[in-house]
C-alpha cells in the first residue's frame, strides 16, 4: 500500500489503477506547489536586509501562500470525496426513482472543489505578480515556473469542472458555469505570460 505522505507513495497512488487520486488531486497538489515555491522566494527577501522595506508588504503574501498552500491539499481531499459520492449514486439501480436526483446532487458536489480550486489558482497569481518588485531578481526563474504551475492547476481545475457539467441539473447553470470557468482560466493565463515576460527582463 502505498504512502500517501511522502511524495514517492502520493506519486504511486496517482499512477495507481484506483478512482481517485485523479485529476482534480493532481491539479490541487500543483496549486499547492506553486504556492510553496513562491513562499520559498518570500523566504528569502524576508531574510534580506536590502529588501527590508518591502517587508510588510512580504509578509502579508507569505501569510497569504501559506493559506494557499494549506487549502489546496484540502480540495485534494474534498475532490477526492465528491467523487467518492458521484460515483455511488451511478451504482444506484437504474430503476431507482431518486437515481437521477442523486447522480445531479454529486455532480453538483463534484463541481464544488476544482471550482473553489480554479479562483485559489488565479489567487496564487495574484501574489506571485505583486511581489516581483519586492523579492530578489535572483529568484525570479523560480516565480516564473511557479506561475506555470498555477496556471496549469487553475486549467487543470477548469477541466475538472468541464467533465461533470453536463450531469448538473438546468437549474444548476451548467452553462454559466463553463462560461465562468473559461473566463477564470483565460484571467490565469493572462497573469501568468505576464508574470514570465516581467521574469524575462
């Protein structure tokens, strides 16, 4: 049985022929990576005297990725269990008068954590573009692959919506949902190509 807490079993239950993890834990993870890796960076022009004036400004993003970071690894969990009930209710007899009620309210559910995980990726963004001034030019390669890797979690979410819309009830708006999505996803990409063009300078 594999480990879950050290990155070699996690990676082993991913590759692993099992439900979940799947995707939605593999995008929220790299959610979390992203968010760790630019603390990294904050970690640094914390414990700089040059960059000292920018410390409060640093320390309130710090505070911020280490939210980030935390409730990421619990959409992981909760993705895991949303899908747990979704897929219940497909093992519901066919004939059973609450079976389509039931699969709609676990796509609902499903649809809960990649979407609270897409708007966590575009937050993720947000601190990592405002504290390119304020950290150490040194350091910017390692803000740019953290911005690809919030820009893929937030797509990867994205994707993760997509797949259960189309079990959503009408008055769900499946619709307005995959319109919100693509939105949010196209706000991550713009930050993130900003972000890599200001790491390029």
């Amino acid at each position: 049985m594999p480990d879950p807490t050290t990155i070699e079993g996690w990676l082993d239950s991913l590759a692993s022929t099992t439900p979940t993890p799947g995707g939605g834990a593999a995008s929220a993870h790299t959610a979390a990576t992203a968010s760790a890796l630019t603390r990294m960076v904050l970690g640094y022009a914390l414990a700089s005297p040059r960059l000292a004036g920018h410390e409060p400004h640093n320390q309130q993003a710090a505070d911020a990725l280490d939210r980030a970071r935390a409730r990421a690894l619990e959409l992981a969990q909760a993705d895991a269990e949303a899908y747990g009930a979704l897929n219940a209710s497909f093992k519901l007899p066919k004939d059973d008068p609450d079976r389509a009620e039931r699969i709609s309210r676990g796509a609902a559910g499903a649809v809960a954590p990649p979407t609270e995980l897409l708007d966590l990726s575009a937050h993720i963004l947000t601190c990592i573009e405002s504290v390119l001034p304020t950290t150490s030019r040194m350091l910017s390669s390692d803000l740019a692959v953290a911005a690809a890797l919030a820009e893929a979690a937030g797509r990867g979410a994205a994707w993760n919506i997509r797949a259960n819309l189309g079990l959503l009830a009408s008055e769900e708006d499946p619709a307005g949902r995959a319109t919100r999505a693509d939105e949010a996803v196209a706000r991550c990409r713009a930050a993130a190509e900003r972000i890599e063009a200001a790491c390029r300078v």
